[in-house]
C-alpha cells in the first residue's frame, strides 16, 4: 500500500518539466539554425562589381588659327614666294578684318590670274640697281602695291629678290581687268595721261610740291603729290639719290602724324594717312604695324 501511494507523487514532478525542456531544446535549435545561416553568408561568393563603360572620347576642339599682322604676311610670306602660307594668312585676317582693303587687295592680286588681269605681253624692261617690284609697279600699274601681281605676271618665286639685270615683261597697256584694277584706284589710267611738260620736268616739280606740302603740315597732300612723282619715275632715275632721300622724309613724317591721331583715337583720318604712306612705300613696317592695331580698336570700339 505504501508503494502504491509514492509513484503518484513524482508524475506532477514530470509532467511539470517536460515543457521547459522542449522550449530550451526549441530555443538551442533556432540558435543552431541561425548559426548556420550566418556562417553560410559568410562564405557566400560575393556579386562581382560591374565597370562602369569607359567615357566617349570628347570632340577635338579646333583652335582657331591666330590672326597675324597685314604687314607680317607682306613681309614674311608674300614677298618670300611662301604664297600658299601667305593665302591662308590673308583669308584668317580678312575674317577678323573684312574691310580691310589693302588686304583685299593683296588676297585678288594672289588668287586672280596675272596674264589675264595684266593682258599680253608688250615690252620688256632691265631691272636697274635699286629697282623693286613695287618701283616698277608704281612705275607701269600706277600703284606701288601692285607688285604682287607683276611679279607673279613673271612668274617670281620671290619678289624680295630683284637682282639687276634681269628681264621682266610688262603688259601691253597699264589698265588691268577686274577686281584687282578697282583696287588700284584707277592710278594706272591716270599715270598714262599726257602732259605738256616732259615727265623728268613733271616728276621734278612733283618732288618740290611734295616738299613744300610737307613744310606747310599738309602730309597727305605731300603723299600724294610723292606718289605722282614716282608715277613720273625718269625724274626719279636722274636723282636717285635725292627722291629716295625725299621719299623716306616724306613717309617718316606722315607715319608720325598718323600716330598722333592714332592716340588722339582719330582712328579714321590715322588709318587713311597710313594707306596714303602704304601706297608710296608697301613694305614699311611701321605703318602696317600702327594701321593693324588701329583697325584692332576701331573694331573693338563697334562692338562697345
């Protein structure tokens, strides 16, 4: 009997603990799983990182071409025979300076055919000490620039280089066709006119009147009356020496004019006394230098 009512005592004992086992085995479960769960993600291979694609290779950027002075691409390049540089030059300032017609006048006298605009041969003349393209020019076209046209017209590779002695042909008559005679101002018809007195009498009597102009101040008269002058070139050749004299004090004086309107910004008369002293002389650099940055500011001054 006392062993029947023992075994009833320890089964509440049991039934009492049997739930916390189970949640303690249902709680150390889960942990495992979560364990493993992690240690698989951190063996997990890792998702390769995508490249980005490369940039598309940026445009080239063309860099305008620098615009270089009138008096540069004269020097540098027309007169040493480099007429395709000298071309490309003349077109890159033209775009910066379209109303400039010593420019334009040089890029026809480039481009135009020189038999056609000259006409045929009629004479030939014998270069003397001293003579250049732009002497004769003035001389026969009646415009000292000119000279590019005649010295293509005898199919010079360098008009720089004259030497005396040589042979040039001259066109049949002094009128050219075209652009190229608009820009000469009608100078060649004009030096072709006859006169009472002979042309060494009238070259001479020029040379004075160009001198007294320049005394009384009047520089663009002066320059005028010296491009008839040397229009008239026998009274040049019986006194060389002296024209040349009074053709440098002639074009020294009415370049220093011109600066002074230049810097009283007169940048209108400054720039007409320079093409007047560029007529005379084509290659002085001065005033193509002064007369580029006068063009330079009356541009920047439009645009204000």
């Amino acid at each position: 009997m006392t062993m029947l009512f023992r075994s009833p005592r320890r089964l509440p004992s049991i039934t009492v603990g049997m739930p916390a086992v189970v949640l303690v085995l249902f709680v150390l479960g889960g942990c495992a799983q979560l364990d493993r769960l992690r240690h698989r993600g951190d063996h997990a291979p890792a998702t390769p990182a995508v490249a980005p694609p490369p940039p598309a290779p940026a445009a080239p950027v063309e860099t305008p071409a620098a615009v270089r002075p009138l008096g540069e691409i004269i020097n540098d390049d027309l007169q040493h025979g480099r007429y395709s540089e000298g071309e490309a030059a003349l077109r890159t300032y033209l775009a910066a300076h379209p109303k400039d017609r010593l420019a334009q006048s040089m890029l026809r006298q480039l481009t135009a055919d020189p038999q056609r605009t000259l006409g045929p041969v009629g004479s030939t003349h014998v270069v003397q000490a001293g003579e250049s393209y732009s002497t004769l020019a003035q001389r026969y076209l009646g415009d000292a620039r000119l000279f590019l046209i005649l010295a293509r017209y005898n199919q010079s590779t360098q008009p720089a280089l004259l030497r005396a002695g040589e042979k040039l042909r001259l066109p049949a008559s002094g009128r050219l066709s075209g652009d190229v005679a608009a820009e000469a101002g009608g100078g060649a018809a004009k030096s072709g006119r006859a006169s009472v007195e002979s042309p060494a009498a009238r070259s001479q009597r020029l040379q004075r009147e160009s001198l007294q102009l320049l005394g009384a101040g009047q520089e663009t008269q002066a320059l005028a009356r010296l491009d008839a002058a040397l229009a008239a070139d026998p009274g040049l050749a019986s006194d060389r020496n002296g024209a040349e004299a009074l053709r440098q004090r002639v074009v020294a004086s009415c370049h220093q004019r011109a600066i002074v309107l230049y810097r009283d910004q007169k940048l209108e008369p400054a720039i007409a006394l320079w093409d007047r002293v560029l007529a005379v002389e084509p290659s002085y650099e001065p005033a193509l230098a002064y007369r580029a940055r006068a063009l330079e500011l009356q541009r920047r001054l439009k645009q204000l």
